[in-house]
C-alpha cells in the first residue's frame, strides 16, 4: 500500500473535521498502517487497513466503536476515514511521553545507573498490580460480552505513567463469539488447542492470555516455558512446550518442565505466593490448559489481583514482596530481616482483614456489617513489653481463647494482648490474626 505523504490532509466521514499527516507510526505487516495525525493542537492516531472487504470492515468498526464506550482502557474509533479508498479510523494517540510499554511489567523499566550505564529495574508490586487489575477490568467487560480480544498480550497495551491505568491497543481485532477471528494471536499468549489450529479462537483465548500475563509479570517467566524448552527435539521446542507438549513447570503431577536451573528466582517468587494464587494458576493452566471452561475468568482475576494487594507487604530495603502469613524470616532476596505486619480477619473473610498499626482505630464496620458502627479497637503498644495489643473500646465483652484452649473474658478498658493463634470472640463474631512471625 502507498504511504501517506506529511503534511497530507485527512477529511473526516461525516464530520467538517480535518486531519493533517504528521509521520507513520508504524507499517503494519498484515492488517494496516498506524499514522500520527494532528487537527489544530489535537493530536490523534489514524489506522488505514491494507485491502479489505469495505462492508466487513465498517461493520466491525461500528461494532468498535460501540464497545469501545464500555471502558475507556479500549483505544477506539472516532472518526471514520476513506483515503484513495482505503478506510481508515482516526483514535486517541497513545504517546510514549505518557505512556510505557506493556513489556515493563514483565522486563522492568530502563533506567541510568550510578556509572551512567543502562539498567532494569523492576516495575514496583503495586503498580504491577495496579496495572494488572486494570487490564483484567477491560478484559472483563468483553468477556461478560461473550467478545473476544484475541490478541491479547503486552505488546499491545501501553500503561499510563501517572495512574498506571491501561490503554489496550489493536481491539479490532475483537469479535463476538460466533464470527470468524481476524488474528488467532501471538505465540505464547494464544491456548495450545488455538495454536494447533484445533479450536476458534473465542473469549477463553483472552482469559488464557491473561493469566499467562499476570504470571510473567509477577513470577518473571512463562508458565510453560521450563526445561522442556532446552531439551534436544524434533521440530521447533516453541511449538513442543506451547502447543503440542504443553506442561505448566508447576504442575503437581507432572514434573517434566520444573523451571530451569538458571530461573531459580521464579522458583523462589512462586514459593513466597499465597496459595489462592498458585491454585488459580494451576487451575488455569493444567485442567484450563486444553478445558477452556476451567480457566480461571477475567472476573476472578480481578478478586485475586485484589486479595493480592491486601496481602502484601514490601521488604524495606530492597522492595520486594511477600505476603502475610509468610513465615519466612528473612528476604529471599536481599537477606535482610523481615517484618512482617499483623493482620486481624473476621470470621475467616480475608476482605475483612485489617492491618494493625500502631494507634489506629478499628471500626465495628470494617470487621463485619454494621448499620450501627462503633469503635472497637485502638492498636496500642504496652510501655511494659513494647508488644501490640488491642484495647478494647465496646461495651461488648471478647472472649480470648488460646491455642492450649485456655480462655480469658476482656471487658471495655482493657488491653487485648496479642498470640497469634489465639482468636478473639466479640458479639458472635470470630477474629483470628495473621502475619507477624509465628513462634
Ligand atoms: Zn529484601
């Protein structure tokens, strides 16, 4: 297809608008080019497709346009466009002054060391899940839709610098669940069954392409890249361990693709995970593997990318993660001593899980529902011990019962001393601790 000259001018279908061609972006390979394009100071992306079947097309573009409302993390078409009959769409542009590659998440970003030399660091845990969750989100509103994205992977989402909210590019390639799939993905990204050419590619392709994004940024390696991969085959070791072979170098059962030897922190990372976290992903990708029903949804993602969040705690020298209930008592990875906060949950509710600081109230309705909220603890420090307790602040009376079942009754005034296994019983609630070191 010709290229567009800069400085060419763009009318806009049904609209006085006009956009002047600024450079092209990129040369796309298949489907179309992406040009920058600006109208006044606005700055705007075009697409124009390679040839095409019009109708098919502008069916789809309208079908685009009417998602893309659903969630603003969708790139979508604003105006249409016909050059030297080619169709086209102007969008939203996506600058890299403002956004990052998707890939930090799994490569970290580039940054200058002390010698002036080019390192990677790592994206922090939390704007790792920030950005996870918002992938998960506009993924979801798609898959409740029974559409799929097809193409999902980091390459085709740019995360925001500010916020870290997400921008998911190429969504044209999106169909409903019947209509054939323009893209059936990206090696790695896209189900063994779909890479074999055994099964459409359809709205499970997407929550397998998640969940093989959120273990690579958060883990740092691919599921079902193991040793299998390294071992002498016949035939490509990519198609071996991602379509005809696929074993997740986690699977309980099978121990063929453990992680290589080299990768010991992914090892060690998934280890330091809670096991909600290692079953969904084993979930997804052993029975979920060639049974798309099983795969863990968009939804439950977005749960887990939550529970994960509560979970967390950073080591303060070096940033990495670990979870409450660890009980690791030093960092894996820089050695250093660990402290690991304490946690409170009700009756077993891990949403209800509030982390104990110092001085802080605990509101009767961040424990359980309560229309008639009242404080039921301040977080103190005895002068005596230097231990955390909990002074009891209602007029309920808490029942304490040890792990040697022993029990003590603590009325309004009093200082809740803290033991990990013991579990506190107010008002037909049961509140257990977490975290801390256990004895
Ligand atoms: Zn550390």
């Amino acid at each position: 297809m010709k290229k567009l000259c800069r400085n060419q001018k763009i009318h806009a279908k049904n609209s006085n608008r006009i956009f002047i061609v600024d450079s092209l972006i990129h040369a796309g390979s298949g489907q179309g080019d992406i040009y920058k394009v600006h109208a006044g100071k606005d700055v705007y992306a075009m697409k124009l497709f390679h040839n095409g079947n019009e109708q098919k097309i502008r069916r789809q573009l309208e079908n685009l346009t009417r998602r893309g409302r659903a969630s603003s993390a969708f790139v979508h078409p604003l105006y249409m466009v016909n050059v030297d009959g080619n169709i086209g769409y102007i969008m939203e542009y996506i600058g890299a002054a403002q956004y990052d590659d998707g890939y930090i998440l799994f490569n970290g970003k580039e940054k200058k060391d002390a010698n002036g030399d080019i390192v990677r660091e790592e994206v922090p845990f939390n704007e790792k899940i920030a950005a996870l969750y918002h992938i998960a989100e506009a993924v979801n509103i798609l898959y409740e839709a029974d559409i799929a994205l097809m193409d999902l992977k980091f390459d085709n989402v740019k995360i925001n610098r500010r916020d870290r909210s997400v921008k998911i590019l190429d969504t044209d390639t999106a169909v409903g669940g019947r209509t054939g799939a323009i893209v059936s993905g990206t090696v790695g990204f896209m189900p063994p069954l779909t890479m074999r050419g055994e099964e459409i590619p359809n709205r499970y392709n997407d929550s397998y392409a998640l969940a093989v994004m959120i273990f690579m940024s958060l883990i740092g390696g691919h599921p079902l890249r193991g040793r299998a991969y390294e071992e002498p085959i016949n035939g490509s070791p990519e198609t071996y361990i991602f379509a005809t072979n696929p074993v997740y170098i986690f699977n309980k059962k099978d121990q063929t693709n453990r992680p290589p030897e080299n990768e010991k922190r992914i090892i060690a990372r998934m280890k330091k995970y809670p096991a909600y976290f290692a079953e969904a992903m084993h979930r997804t990708f052993t029975d979920g593997i060639f049974e798309r029903e099983k795969r863990v949804t968009p939804r439950e993602w977005m749960e887990i990318l939550v529970r994960l969040y509560d979970d967390h705690f950073i080591c303060q020298h070096c940033g990495e993660e670990h979870f409450v209930g660890s009980s690791d008592k030093t960092c894996d990875v820089c050695g250093k001593p660990l402290y690991p906060p304490i946690k409170i949950i009700c009756d077993g509710k891990s949403d209800k899980g509030i982390y104990l600081f110092n001085n802080s109230d605990i509101k009767s309705s961040e424990l359980w529902e309560d229309s008639n909220e009242r404080t039921i603890f301040k977080v103190v420090v005895s002068d005596f011990d230097k231990r955390y307790g909990l002074l009891l602040l209602s007029s309920q009376e808490l029942r304490l019962e040890l792990k040697n079942g022993q029990s003590r009754i603590f009325n309004m005034g009093e200082t809740i001393p803290i033991f990990l296994d013991a579990v506190m019983e107010i008002d037909k609630h049961k509140i257990n601790f977490m975290g801390g070191h256990k004895k």
